[in-house]
C-alpha cells in the first residue's frame, strides 16, 4: 500500500481532513520509531511506503522520547486534547495494522510494551 492510500485509510478510520490525517500517520511512525533500537526501527522501516521509510530512518533513539508517553507527546506535538490524540493515534495504528505485516506488529508490541494498552 502507497502512502497516499495510508494517509487515505487514517482518513476513512478518523473522518480527518486529509491534512491531519497525514499529520497523524506521519507523527505516528516517528513516534514508535524513535523509540526502537536500531534492527527494530530498520525492520520497521522495510514494511512502509518510501516516504514513511525515510522518517522512520531520519529518526534515532534517545532516552527522553522513549520515556515519555506517547499520548501526552502527541498531545504536544499536534496541540490537541487527549481525545482528539486517542482517535488520530488509534486511527493511524489501525492503518498500519493494514498495512505491516501481523509478524512485524507483533514484534513493535514486544519491543513496546508500554504502548500495549493504548495500542489494540
């Protein structure tokens, strides 16, 4: 599946605009791969389009993001309320369950498992 289409997905699962949408999906994919080591956040990387390949790759663990809690990160980063960070945080994860493989979903919630209870 092509980036558009993802970003299309996220749109069907939120009733997003387009633009937010993207903004979720995209914010979605740093946030779990800056918190991977480095084989995790390559093998992430090979099951995305180019475009989420390539931010997934532009990021690096560090301590900070990977003890902060991604709820509250996006509440920050995309100046919304915790409802509004739930729906764009849940509806990007769906669409990447669509897209990445069920092995590699599997492998993101071992190496996350503090994101297990937000991440269905």
């Amino acid at each position: 599946m092509g980036y558009i289409e993802l970003i299309k997905k996220v749109q069907v699962y939120s009733g997003f605009s387009d633009l937010e949408s993207k903004d979720a999906l995209d914010c979605l994919v740093e946030t779990l791969a800056v918190r991977l080591d480095d084989n995790g956040r390559k093998s992430f990387a090979t099951h995305l389009p180019q475009e989420l390949q390539d931010m997934a790759l532009a990021v690096y663990p560090c301590y900070e993001n990977a003890n902060v809690d991604i709820l509250s990160q996006f509440m920050q980063l995309q100046n919304v309320n915790s409802e509004r960070a739930k729906r764009q945080i849940l509806s990007a994860w769906q669409a990447l369950k669509d897209t990445v493989s069920r092995s590699e979903i599997d492998h993101l919630r071992s190496e996350l498992p503090k994101l297990n209870s937000l991440l269905r």
